[in-house]
C-alpha cells in the first residue's frame, strides 16, 4: 500500500464497501441507528409493521403545520425516537407520486443526509415500492452518506454509515452483492476525485490504477514519458511537457467475455490539475480543476464494477493522464504537435488540452478493433454554460449508441442531451497550418470539441463523446450529496455495459 503524507490510495482494499443485508424482522426491534422510512404522497404506501405506529403517529403530527405528514416529494423529518423503539432515530422521506430513480435520488439522500448529521453508523431502511430497484436505493443511501474527510483534524471528522439493513421481502444475495459492489466503486471513485493535485499526479494516478488490477485481477500496462515519446504519444506528452510530473498513459483489461470477443474500449481524461497551462486559467475557482481527472476516475471506478460484477463481457479502459502547467518548457499557443495518428495538431490554447491527451488515448482505442468506443471527459466549460449541472453532453457518429447511452442516462439519474456535430461545426476546427486546431473559440465550444475528437475517428468505429464538465463535481454543498466529486458516468456506464453483455 502507498501512503502519500497519511493519504491511503483507495484501490487497496482498506476502504471498506457498506454492509448490506435484508431481515424480514420487525423494525423496530432492530439493533441499528436510525430507521429510514419512505412515505408515498397521501400516505398510499404505508409501513406493514403495526409497532412502528406510535412512533409515526406523533412525528406525523408534530413535523406538519396541518398536523400532518402528507408525503410530498422532497419533504424530510428526522426526529429521535425517545425510547419508543430500538433505533435511536427515525426519518420520514416524503417520495410523492413516483417511485423514479431520480426521485429515490434525491429524497432519500435528503433524509440520509439529515440522519448522517447525528452519527449514524448503520441505517435500517423500509423500502415502500414493490418494484423498487434496491441498486438504485443504495446507491442514493451511498451518495449522501459520502463524506470527504481526510484531512480533517482529529477529531472533527464525523461518523460514516458502514451497515444498512433493508426490510424487505424476497430480495436475493445476487442483487445484494451487485448493489455493493456498484456503491463501493462509486465511493472509491469520489475519494479519488476529491484528492488535490499534490496528492494525485499522472505517476500516482497510475499507481492508483495498478492497485485496481490487482484488486480485481485486471491486466494493467502503463506508458511511461520515455515509452510514450519511443511510440509517438506526441499529444500527451505536449500536455504534460510544462510540469515536473511527467504524463503517463494507462490501458486496463477486464475479460470476462470470450477471448476473440471485441472490447468495449472506455477512455477517460484524467487531467490530475489542470492550470491552462501558458493560456492560464483565472485564479477563480482554479482549485476545482482538481476534478479535471474525473474522466478518469470514472474509468476506474467502471472497471472495478465490471470486474466486481463479472459482466460476461470485454472491457478496456484507457487513461491519458496529465498535468497541465505553465513553464519554461510547456506547450505554447502557435506550436504544431504530431498526434500518435500521424496528424498535426496546431495549439491556438493549451487551455483546450483535454482534447489534445483524448485523440492520441481515441488513435490507440481504434487499433484494438473495438466493439465500440465511448469516452468520459471534463472538456468544455461551454457544456456547464448550456446544461448546468443537471446534465451532460453527448455527440457522437453512431445514432443507436448515442440513444443506447440516453436510455441509461434515464434509467440511472445521469442524464444525457444530445448535441449535433454538423458540417458547418467540423469545419471550424481545420488549421491553416495543420490537420485540425484545438480550438475554435468560445462559440459552440461543446460541439466543436467533439467535432476535433471526431476528426481522429474513423467513422466505421462506433463512438460517442461524454462531455461530463457540469457534472463531475457541486461546488456547493446539496440536500442529498455533499460538496465535491459526483463519480458521474460510473452508474449509467455500468448500466449501459450490462445491457449488452
């Protein structure tokens, strides 16, 4: 195990998955926290449990001004118990009128939150649906009791839920077992996300990605700067060419389909800081671009779900990584860069750099003869400009597997829009002096860096582009998650993989 001036790498195994069983017991003679209890609107959905009625009875009472709890969407009580039952604390969360993901998402993360606040180390929860996908409850349980503490001081850092107990009927160890795995990636992922720039860098990050492999018994190769510059990984190394930490180019294999079988390839930007490099970034907010590894970091959180899940299928995961920094001998606007592919690229912005790393990680993917290639990215600010954070973008030069990745962002809460990428865009971003330019200026920035993607693809490989910029992190703390890194794309990824396996 590294240990980086007391910061554990998180693929290690030491940072343990929640614990997730189900009882068919009576609640509130379980030996947990806090129990969690979901209300439909006008109470449809009611608790079978008859013990849990003078418990629910008076906080129904006391937490409305109409002296009732009607269930609305959104609407949170937590109060103690007083001894009236066994767990310490009870929390109603409204759902409203539907059982949705997103709605799971965030009125369960809601009340989770309101009950992490009090210590809570394990949570009984009463799920109401009959159709409810456990996965999806856990995963919204995960997102808000998720807590990036590692650098508090001792002492402040604040209890985390390590134990949930579903009561429920009829649901089976496998989708247990898929459940927790599923949340653990996603947790180990917005650990590293969180990390700063003096923390991860391209050497550690690939460090990160060899405790995967081992973990999960994946085959893993790394490039170093001296292989990458013998093979021709120009764009990565000009990137990475300004910093003192050199880049590093990592390719992960999961097999768990048939041997000829061709591989979904993943690519992730994993930029570990992110400065603009010589085109310099504003100092506002400029300590968020430690996010600008989350492409990666959701790579490697897919991987350790398909491995941990053990997808009848082919997965390779590849991650340029980089730093981008300004110094005597980084990149420069004006420079001319020979892609791994052979073509030049002309720099009009070393702040466009996500691009430059992707076409050379793109030029590999397409020489494993893949089944199709889908990359994640932190690209375009123009993307947070159009979408907020309520979505991300996605282009791409096949219609069915753009509708393919919608229908899993709708499934998973992780939502998608598509983008055209039209002649007209694809032309902005020729070079006078070269193959393409890495920037078109501010107008149409999320489609025309698609469109500089797409000029390295060939258009019998089935590819779409992720633009997750607006969703890889909050800046603010929310009602259902805390302040930081999102792990987006990990759940509607892994969801999408195993409609095909």
């Amino acid at each position: 195990m590294v240990d980086l001036f007391g910061i554990k790498l998180f693929y290690d195994g030491k940072m343990n998955d929640l614990h997730i069983t189900c009882s068919t017991a009576d609640p509130s003679k379980a030996n947990v926290d806090a129990l969690l209890v979901s209300v439909g609107e006008f109470g449809r959905e009611t608790p079978p449990w008859k013990s849990l009625g003078k418990v629910l009875g008076p906080l129904c009472e006391e937490s409305d001004p109409s002296r009732r709890f009607f269930g609305k969407e959104g609407s949170v009580v937590v109060a103690p118990s007083l001894g009236r039952i066994k767990p310490r604390f009870i929390a109603l969360a409204g759902m409203g009128k539907t059982s949705e993901v997103g709605v799971w998402r965030r009125c369960f993360g809601a009340a989770v939150r309101k009950l992490c606040k009090n210590s809570i180390r394990s949570l009984g929860v009463l799920l109401p649906f009959k159709h409810t996908d456990l996965e999806w409850v856990v995963l919204a349980i995960e997102e808000a009791s998720y807590q990036f503490q590692n650098f508090k001081s001792n002492g402040d850092d604040e209890a985390e839920l390590e134990e949930i107990v579903f009561f429920a009927q009829s649901v089976s160890d496998e989708a247990i077992r898929q459940s927790t795995v599923l949340a653990g990636a996603v947790r180990r992922a917005r650990q590293l996300a969180n990390q700063p720039g003096n923390a991860i860098d391209p050497r550690t990050f690939a460090l990160e990605a060899q405790q995967l492999a081992r973990r999960r018994r994946l085959s893993c190769v790394v490039w170093d700067e001296r292989r990458l510059k013998r093979e021709g990984f120009g764009g990565i190394l000009a990137v990475g060419c300004g910093s003192v930490h050199p880049p590093r180019f990592i390719r992960l294999d999961y097999r768990g389909g048939p041997a000829r079988q061709a591989p979904v390839v993943l690519v992730g930007k994993a930029l570990t800081f992110d400065s603009g490099g010589i085109s310099i970034k504003p100092s506002d907010k400029m300590d968020e671009m430690k996010f600008d590894k989350s492409g990666g970091v959701a790579v490697l959180g897919i991987m350790d779900a398909v491995a941990g899940m053990r997808l009848k299928m082919n997965v390779t995961g590849l991650i340029p990584a980089a730093e981008n920094l300004p110094s005597g001998s980084a990149c420069r606007p004006g420079d001319l860069v020979k892609m791994l592919s052979g073509k030049y690229v002309e720099i009009m912005n070393t702040d466009a750099e996500g691009r430059v790393v992707l076409a050379d990680a793109l030029a590999y993917a397409q020489r494993l003869k893949p089944r199709a290639v889908v990359d994640l990215a932190t690209l375009t600010g123009a993307c947070l400009i159009a979408f907020a954070r309520e979505c991300a973008a996605v282009l791409g030069n096949d219609e069915t597997l753009v509708e393919q990745l919608q229908e899993a962002g709708e499934c998973t809460g992780e939502r998608l829009w598509p983008m055209p990428m039209w002649p007209v865009f694809q032309e902005k971003v020729k070079s006078d002096v070269g193959y393409v330019k890495n920037s078109a200026g501010r107008e149409g920035g999320t489609i025309t860096g698609a469109c500089f993607l797409n000029a390295f693809m060939d258009k019998s490989v089935s590819w779409a582009h992720l633009d997750i910029a607006g969703t890889a992190w909050t800046s603010s703390e929310e009602p259902y998650r805390a302040k930081g890194a999102t792990a987006f794309g990990i759940r509607l990824i892994t969801h999408w993989l195993r409609t095909l396996a």
